[in-house]
C-alpha cells in the first residue's frame, strides 16, 4: 500500500529531522537561500557526485577531468559576456528603499504588494527598472585600495573553456572528447526559491564536450540522452522525467539547441540539468580576447577548426532534491505509516545497518564483528538504541536498504537476518557470505518499486 | 638503483607536463598562487579526499560529516576573532605604492630588495606596518549599496562549531564525537609561496572532534598519532614525517597545546596539518555572539558542560604535494631513466593500464574487452599508441601500479601479463581472474617500495 504523497514540506521536514539539508548560520537567524549538508547529506551528495564522475571518467574513454579555480582572471567573464550581460533587471522602492527583481513582482513581499506600475504601489514607489549582475565581486592581491576587482564565478564552464589547449596536449585527446568539472559556482540571486532548488552557492556537474563542427548536432542528441538515461538508471521513474526543448526564444544567442532534461518534482516541471549545443561561441571569445590561437589541428589531415561544444550542465544540489523526492515513499506496516526513502542502492548514504536484537547474550558482539568486515567495504552503521521496528524506521527514512538483525540463532549457526527495505522480505544468510552478498546487491540493476505500486 | 632525486622544480615540471596541476587561467597570464587540477590531479585528490573520509566516516563510529556554506552569516567571524584579528602587518612603499609583508620582507621583490628599516629601503620609501585583514570581502542580498557585506569563509572549522548543537540532535551523538568536512577556503594571502603549498583558495579537510573537558589531553594525544598513522599508511616514509609540538610562543591564546605533522619537502620541514587542542574558546565565543546555550546536557546524569575542541586541520593541496614528492623516484631502466611516481595503489590516478602488445591480431579488441570489464570497479586506461615501452613510461610517470599487456599467447589461453610498476616483474594471470586479483591487489596493505632501497 504505497501512496505518492510526497509534497515539498515533508522533503524539508524530513532533511531537517535527519540532518540532511537544512538553514545555514541558523544560530546567527540564517542567511538568505544559503543551507548546510548535514551527515546523511554529504554521504548522499558524494555518491550523487561520484556517480556522475563514474558515468564520464570511469566508464568512458572520451572524457577527461578539471577542477578550476573559483576566482579566475576577470577577463575571463568580460570575454564570456557575464560582465555585460549576466544580470536581473531590479527595480527599487523610493519609499521602503528595497530592491525587487521586475519580471518576478508578483512573488516579493514589500509590506503590502507592489504595483507593477512605477509609483502605484500600494506602499511602494517604484523606479524603471536597471540591471544588475548576478556575479560576486571582490578584490584580490596585497592592495585593497588598488587591487584587482575579481568575481566568484557564476558557472563552472569558463574554467573549462580557458585550458581547452591544455587538454590536447596533457590528455593527449582531439575532438570528439569532453572535460568535466564539479565545483561551487556563485550567483547573487534576488528571488531564490524552493528549498536548495535555487540558492546563492550551489555546486555544479558540467561537462564541454567538443566536437568536429560538422558532428555538433549528432552528439547534441547524443548527450540528451545519454544524461537523461542517467538519471533513469539511478531509479528516477520515466513518467517523471523528461526532456524538453527550448522553443526558439528561450535559446541564448549563441546557442543554436538547448533541451532541459525536467523532474516532476511536487510543484511542478523544473529544470534539472540544461544540455546546450553551444557552437564555438566561448572558444571564439576566449581566442579574441587571449589572443591566442585555440584551434584543433588534426596533425594527419592538416585540418584546423575551433571545435564546437555540447554542454551538459546539471547541478548537485537540484538532482540530490529530485533523487529526494522520487524515493520519498509512505505506506503502512502493521497498522503504523512507514517514512521510507527508496533509494538507488548506490545513492544510499548508508548501505547496511547492523542490529543486535538485544543488548545482551552476545549479540553485540557479534555485531560488531560484522560491523568491522562490512566496513572496509561499505557505509555501515550500528545501532543498539531502542526496539527494533524504531531501529527498522530510522533506516528507512534514511534510504538504507539493508538491515542485518543479529539475533538468538546467530549465536548458533552463525547466519544473519538481512531485512530488505522495499519488500520487507527477511533472509537468512551465513556471516560469512554477507559482505560478498551485499556487494553483488550494490552492484546489480535496480528498479524503482513505485514502478509497481 | 633508486636515487632520492627529488625537487620542486621536478614536481611542478611533472604536474604541469602531465596535467596534474598547473598555473590557472593561463591564456589571460595567470592569476597569482592560484592553481587548476588537470585530469591525473583531480582523480588524485579525489582519492586522498575519499581516503580522508574513508578513514573517519566509514571505519568509525565517533564521526559525521558536514557540508557547510562557503558563505556564512558575517556574525560568524566576529565570534570566531578573524574580523578582529586575522591580519598581517604590511608595509607600503611611499615610492613605488607596493605593498609587502613586514615579516616577509627579505623574500619580497620591489625593484631593488626593500630595507627593514623604514624610510631606508634602497628604491623603497616603507611606511610603518598597519594590519591588513586577510579574508575576502563580498556583498550578498538584492541590494548592493546596502547589502550586507560578507565573507568568504578563512576556514572550514567555524561552520562546524555553528551546527554543533544541531548535530547532538540529527547524530543522537554525544560527547566524545567529531564532525567532519572538507571544502574550500579562501585567504587573500599576500605571501604565496612553493607550487601549490600556500594558495589564495585551497581545499581544506578538517575535523571538530567535541569531548568532555577531562578528557581533553588524552583526546589531543590520541588524534596526534591517529592523524600521523594516516599519512604513514598511505606510504609517507617515517623518515619524512614528524610530529613537531609548537613552541609556548607559537600557540594561539586559546590553545593548550598544538603540533603540526610536518613533512619533509624537497625544501625543508613544512607543515602538513595541525593538531589544536582549542579548549572551548569556539563554542564559549559562539554562545555569547548568539545568546544559545551550546551546553552539551547528559540527559543520565545531569550533568552540563561546554564541550573541550580536538581540531585536526588538514590540507587537501599540501597532502597531495607531499604524497607527490614522496612517490617521486627516477630509476635507470635498460640504460635509460625512468621517472616513476611509486604511489599507494589507492591514491594512484589510474589503476591499471590495458595495452595490447601490437594495434592487430585481434589484441585490441581482446583489450578492449579487458577494459570494459574492469572499469565498471575501477579506473582504467587504454593505450594502444606507440611502443610498449614508452607506454609502459607514460603510466610510471602517472603512477599506474599495474600495466595488463595483451599479447600473441593472450589470444590462444586467454592470459596477460601484469606489469608491476615497482618491481618490474611481469606475471601472467588469466583474464577471468583478473578483476578479482586486481581488487585484492588494491585492498591489500602496502609499503614504499622507496624504504628497501
């Protein structure tokens, strides 16, 4: 008896209860769409990232990594374009001297709401709109006062594009071959919303594949499924996953394709990850701005072209929300609600909890040995503390698909319980097979069980 | 025949020929001490990062992880004391407008080299020293003119000590218990120094370990050796680490006692990490700047206190540039030198290496089969361009344990050798074994090679 009741207050509540995610500096009152990742969290979001890095580096040969720096030369950003144009049109108030950004006045508070018409606001007297960019600034090197204004930089891309040359010669690679990077990027945003959905610090998984330009629109396709597929692959259910095209305005001036891949998350359709066929626009930028040469020069044919670019951009914070929210699970055992996440195996911030039944005759012990071999493997825990259907819900609410009951016929025959948290089927199984066995479940397929619910 | 040959300038000149690290944002000049982690760099710490996290979060019970906002709430640094005092004095030239470090200055470049005295510098006409805060300045909120100004975080630490009472909540931890983390810092330093050594932002890996104030001391003792087993297990010599207790001067005011694991660099003896025993100046400054309680309260036996602060604070840059020098080794091979990173199989880039012996016969497609089953446990090469012997040097250089060659008896009883990068002894294995023995390989304990020679 599943139900899909998820709605965004139980994902926040359950992130807070569990210390998942949750409001930063909380004891200074917060800041402004900025959260921590507690334990669970960071477990979850470093298989999330090592699972993106393991579909490009580790199964793949065309693929090579970065990591840049977060403050980057400035000319970096006058030559992608983000000094001149990677802003918000705001306006202000005259009278409570508050800033609003203009195409999203109908969701800002400003005592009472505010007219979109200039000095018709209930309370507000409002200017024409100015822009106003998103970067952060700061100022770098020993002189304040005459220093370098630099940025934190608002996409992890530009760091990519910037040692394009470098690749071809360290990694040895010619296009078709991609560089990928995951990393903190900054935007100054003046309307956040939903939870990590949209925050001032956020990391990013990007990746700039570059291609022969005559090859760019077969690996646009190429990607969008490809990154589609992985999300599938890690349990997110089709029907709440899909990719949608820009429609002509929507696109970038540079970009002559870009598909969101979208999740239905419990408010609506929103992007996940965007896949843009970027054409040679940062490369061209980056050469006339560098004045340097970036071409590929294909040693045997003699030909020399900039290569174009299929972005693959997604972000951790927003795929960690959705992975959140397509496991989140409720149903009922024995008359009680069941809080469960069903999590991809892989995802699963801890993979097998360890339980004595009681706290005596041996059994913690015992415990404790299969604690210490599980270990080298896998993120186990051990848990003592309380009856052991509590011991069951704690591990379900935090996606842990396995829990191993040590019990009065352990102490005998040396097998185990293991207690599958979507079925809830129990099996018993030898100590000695259990780390083999487990590590053979992490391994194989998986399938959403909402798919048959 | 092993010599100790290292140096810096083998180092660098490595990592930037290889593309482990190299100078950031190079088409525009650079950017001063700030580095970018090619391919080879950011799959080598992306091991030292998990073998950190590893050997806290996986083998223990007594530590979770944290992942905190660059960004924090500005109050932060008032408490902690880096508004106030995290400074160096700098001089200003009168002349030239430069700025130096007083206690930096015989290493300074300004024209001719500047004199100590002031008023007496050969072209430098010095000022007297004024302090010069050394975090980075930003504003964040929609309102730039009267924004709140913030920073960027000097350490990771201080957004532990903020969450510390969340997690006796989440963790259902008590006392003595360690929350971890690891993320980037930034420091506007105006002395950068030695490759990637001392960098403006640099990736921290730290540990708040909370324990009832009477057992401060043994606490302290404990992580000192706990922390310098760690680098020992992943192959630092003995005779290149120490433990090196600071001098009653060198100890912060709130600290009872600090030792650095200090390496020894090509340079001299350099500090690895630090070791504080902080008392509770932390959570006391904390508490008084938020007006919370951060009192942990045994619910057993009533008893309150503020916990005492065990801070083991690593580098992920410094641990990554003395494992590299560590592992640096030249060795003659048929008359020729070899340079050969003899890294621990865990920390090493790649694991293993597929080459088929020539581009025919079928050995590439043999290989490429090899590799597609290998990869889905670890990160593998293929490389079938040039001649075995220098493909065998390109993956010494990278520090690849194990090079798999495919050869004319492969394709009769399915067999390859398996190269050891440090013995160079070549033993056939079957390929079914392969995966498995490959694995066994990785898990098993290990010892620089470098000790026996």
């Amino acid at each position: 008896m599943s139900t899909d009741a998820v709605t965004m207050e139980k994902i926040v509540s359950l992130c807070k209860r569990r210390g998942i995610v949750f409001q930063s500096s909380e004891i200074y009152g917060g800041i402004g769409a900025t959260y921590d990742y507690g334990h669970y969290g960071v477990l979850l979001t470093n298989n999330v990232k090592a699972q993106w890095w393991k579909s490009l580096l580790q199964e793949r040969d065309d693929v090579v990594a970065l990591d840049s720096a977060i403050i980057q030369h400035p000319k970096t950003w006058e030559a992608s374009g983000h000094v001149a144009g990677f802003s918000d049109p705001l306006v202000d108030c005259r009278t409570c001297k508050r800033r609003f950004r203009e195409d999203k006045l109908e969701i800002s508070e400003c005592g009472e709401q505010p007219s979109k018409i200039p000095g018709q606001g209930k309370n507000c007297d409002l200017t024409e709109a100015r822009q106003f960019n998103l970067m952060f600034k700061t100022t770098v090197g020993p002189v304040e006062e005459t220093g370098s204004t630099v940025f934190l930089r608002p996409e992890t891309a530009q760091g990519i594009f910037l040692n394009f040359k470098h690749y071809l010669q360290f990694a040895r690679k010619k296009p078709p071959f991609g560089i990928a990077q995951v990393g903190k990027s900054f935007r100054n945003e003046i309307t956040t919303e939903n939870f990590i959905f949209r925050t001032r610090e956020f990391e990013q998984m990007e990746m700039e594949f570059f291609v022969p330009p005559a090859q760019a629109d077969q690996w646009y396709e190429y990607w969008k499924q490809t990154r589609y597929d992985w999300y599938i692959k890690l349990g997110i259910r089709p029907d709440h996953l899909r990719l949608r095209p820009h429609d002509p305005d929507e696109l970038s001036h540079y970009s002559s394709g870009t598909s969101d891949v979208e999740y239905l998350f419990p408010t609506d359709w929103s992007e996940l990850e965007g896949i843009a066929n970027r054409g040679n626009f940062d490369l061209t930028q980056h050469a006339e701005h560098s004045k340097q040469n970036l071409e590929y020069v294909d040693t045997a044919s003699g030909e020399r072209y900039l290569p174009h670019v299929i972005e693959p951009a997604a972000g951790v914070g927003r795929a960690t929300l959705a992975f959140l929210c397509d496991a989140y699970d409720e149903d009922e055992i024995d008359g009680e609600t069941r809080t469960v996440l069903r999590l991809h195996p892989q995802l699963a911030p801890v993979k097998a909890a360890v339980l004595p039944l009681v706290k005596k005759d041996g059994q913690p012990e015992v415990a404790r040995e299969i604690v210490t071999e599980l270990r080298e493997r896998m993120q186990v825990e051990y848990d003592e503390g309380g009856a052991i259907g509590r011991r069951y819900r704690r591990q379900d609410e935090i996606g842990t698909p396995w829990s191993i009951t040590v019990d009065h016929q352990t102490l005998e025959d040396r097998t185990v319980t293991v207690r599958d948290r979507d079925s809830l089927a129990q099996e018993r199984i030898a100590i000695s097979d259990l780390a083999d066995e487990l590590e053979r479940r992490l391994r194989a397929p998986w399938r959403s069980p909402k798919l048959d619910s």
